[in-house]
C-alpha cells in the first residue's frame, strides 16, 4: 500500500527538489497562459509553438529552464529571439513549489499544493495585468469559486478542522477583500481619479479619432476612458473642429472643452464623439481620467480573502499598498515615472498574498496576540 505518511517523512531535500522541478514543469504551462488567455486563445491546443514562425517544438527542446538556455533565447528554427520572461517564470515559480514546501509541507502536504496552485494563479495574473492591465476573470472568479470549494473540503486553509468554520471563514473573507476594494476603489477615483497634463507652451494638440497627440506620443483613447463617465477637459485657448459629415471647421477662442466617450462638448454646443475627425487645440493644461483600481482587483481581492479569511485582507491591504508606494518612489527617483493613466494594482496585491501565505499569518496572529494579552490579564 502506498503510505503517504512514510512518504512526508522523506528528506526535506529531496522535496525541495521534486517540488523545485514540478513548480518549473508547472512554469512552462504558466508561460502559455500568459502568453494565450489575454489574446483569446486555448491553452490546451496546439501544443507549444514558437510565437514567430509556429515551429512545433519537440518534446526534447521542451524542457524547463534548460531549454531557454541551450538556445540562448532564440527560437531553434528560425532564430528569434525569445523573450526572457519565459526563463524567469519557469524559475520563479519552481522556487515559489519550493519555498511553499519548506514553510507548510511538513505540517501539511495538501497545503503545499494548494498553495503552489495558488501562487501559480497569482504569477499569472501579474504578468497578464502588468501587460495588459486586466486579469481575466476565470483567474478571479474562479479564484472565489475554488477558495469556497477547497475551505469546504480542507478547513486546514483557514488553521481550523471545522468544516462549518472554514466555510463561514471563506464567506466573510469573500466579502471584505470584495466589498474593501470595492470602497477603495471608490474612494480612489475621487480622490486620484484625475491628473494634470502639461502642455508644451505655443504647442498644438490635435485630438484624433484613436489618440490624442502630442509633441511628447500619442496617448490612445484605449488608455484614458476605462468607463462611459470618464472625461477629459480643458480650458482651450484656440480651437479647431473637424467634423467627418463635412470638412469645415469650427473655430472658437477661449472655450471650455469637454471629451468623454460619447460626446464632445465645447462650451455648451454638444456632438457626439464619433461624429467627430479632428480637434486642433492650444491650452496651457489637460485635465485627463485616470482608472485607480479596476474591477479586476475588487475581483481578485474576493478571491483572496476565500483563501484567507479576512484577516489576509487588512495585511494584504497593509503591505501591498506599503511596496506599491516604496516602488513608486523609486521610480520617481530615476526619473522614469511617466504620468501614466493606469497603475496596475494586482502585481502587488500578489506580493501581499504570497509574504501571507509564507508567514504573514504568524506575525499578524502573534501581534494580535500580544497587542492583546495586557487587555484580558
Ligand atoms: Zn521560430
């Protein structure tokens, strides 16, 4: 009979290992997710291709790690270039298998799993939302669905052997990561939800039918309305219409502008935006939307927090926002903080999750606990 018991008991290193080199294995199917489930496509067929000329790639160049590295980054056949991500998935999730071993494994092996799929959920979901500033919700709401369904049938996950407690932990911890990101959110988009842009003095700004441009790029519509309400306004020294029905133009001086998806207004005559080609203006500033925290992190936030339980939540919360602030510093300081309309907030909700998982918990528990201890004596 197979003992599963025995098996724990084996040495810690030769766990580490198997779990280093399952978590690369595993890696290697995350990279084709990231690469997949944003553009819509399956991630079971085809099999592994390259991107650029869809080589099939055998089961002997598929190997994780060694592969990027015996071909020096490039496709076999055709010789591309193949981005680095792949490597740094492939080795950061077999060292997240590892660490999730070494800190639950011994007390419980099913954790280590749980926490493995988790965190593999998680590195998916950065790369797509730091990429492509969403996470798709089967990550999200799936991410709900299976926290519920796993603190049914592992209470451990919630440090209990109650079922019923598990699942009451997992309901209100589905509740606060949804419902404080949500007010988060709100509050967020009226506190931060608008910026100022510069504009260049003397200079033209022409608002296209895709972007608006400027001397400094274009910046796409795609990056600036994330909801119909979004609006971008301006008080405009000189400006210039175009519509697509006719070519004349419409010029006015001194005149309040306001863009939003669905109309342009310019002081109190309106038309709909896709009636408009162009708009040549000259102001001294922009007012532009910018998106806090979409939906996606409320979702994912949900997800958390029925893994968890809520006291996840406030340290999530806590250190999350803690290395979201110390990043945006730095990167003020090398001066590379471009005025952007969207920060993506998941990465760092990940970090949050993953210092929970591998101790958070003690330090909140024992710091609850000793907070405590003078009140009760
Ligand atoms: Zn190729």
């Amino acid at each position: 009979m197979f003992d599963f018991e025995k098996f724990v008991l084996l040495p810690l290193p030769f766990w580490l290992i198997t779990f280093f080199i399952f978590g690369t294995i595993v890696g290697s199917f995350l990279n084709v997710c990231i690469y997949r489930i944003p553009r819509g496509e399956s991630i079971i067929f085809p099999p592994s291709h390259c991107p650029n000329c869809k080589y099939h790639i055998p089961w002997y160049l598929n190997i994780p790690l060694f592969t990027w590295l015996f071909l020096k980054g490039k496709c076999a056949n055709c010789g591309k270039p193949i981005s680095i991500r792949y490597f740094i998935v492939e080795f950061l999730t077999g060292c997240m298998f590892m660490l999730s071993w070494l800190c639950v494994g011994g007390t419980s092996p099913i954790l280590a799993l749980i926490y493995s799929a988790i965190i593999s959920a998680l590195i998916v979901a950065s790369y797509i939302d730091f990429e492509h500033y969403i996470i798709p919700d089967p990550l999200t709401l799936g991410g709900i669905i299976a926290g519920f369904i796993l603190s049914f049938l592992f209470p451990i996950l919630h440090q209990t052997t109650s079922q019923k407690i598990s699942l009451q932990e997992s309901a209100i911890g589905i509740i606060t990561g949804a419902g404080l990101l949500y007010l988060i959110s709100r509050i967020g988009k009226m506190a931060f939800g608008k910026y100022k842009y510069e504009c260049p003095p003397g200079e033209t700004i022409i608002f296209s039918e895709t972007a608006i441009e400027t001397k400094d790029g274009n910046l796409p519509y795609d990056e600036i309305f994330y909801r119909s309400s979004d609006k971008i306004t301006t008080l405009a020294k000189s400006a210039k219409l175009t519509l697509i029905k006719d070519d004349k133009n419409i010029n006015a001086q001194n005149v309040k502008i306001e863009l939003t998806p669905l109309h342009l207004k310019l002081d109190n005559q309106i038309w709909e935006t896709p009636e408009v080609k162009k708009l040549e203006i000259t102001a001294k500033t922009l007012v532009l939307p910018r998106e806090v925290m979409g939906l996606g992190d409320v979702k994912l936030m949900g997800a958390i927090g029925a893994f968890f339980g809520w006291k996840s939540i406030i340290f999530i919360l806590f250190t999350s926002s803690l290395i979201g602030s110390l990043v945006g510093i730095f990167l003020i300081l090398i001066g590379k903080n471009e005025l952007s309309s969207r920060i993506p907030y998941g990465p760092y909700i990940a970090i949050g999750a993953i210092l929970w998982m591998f101790g958070g918990y003690y330090y909140v528990v024992n710091w609850v606990n000793h907070m405590l201890r003078p009140l009760i004596q």
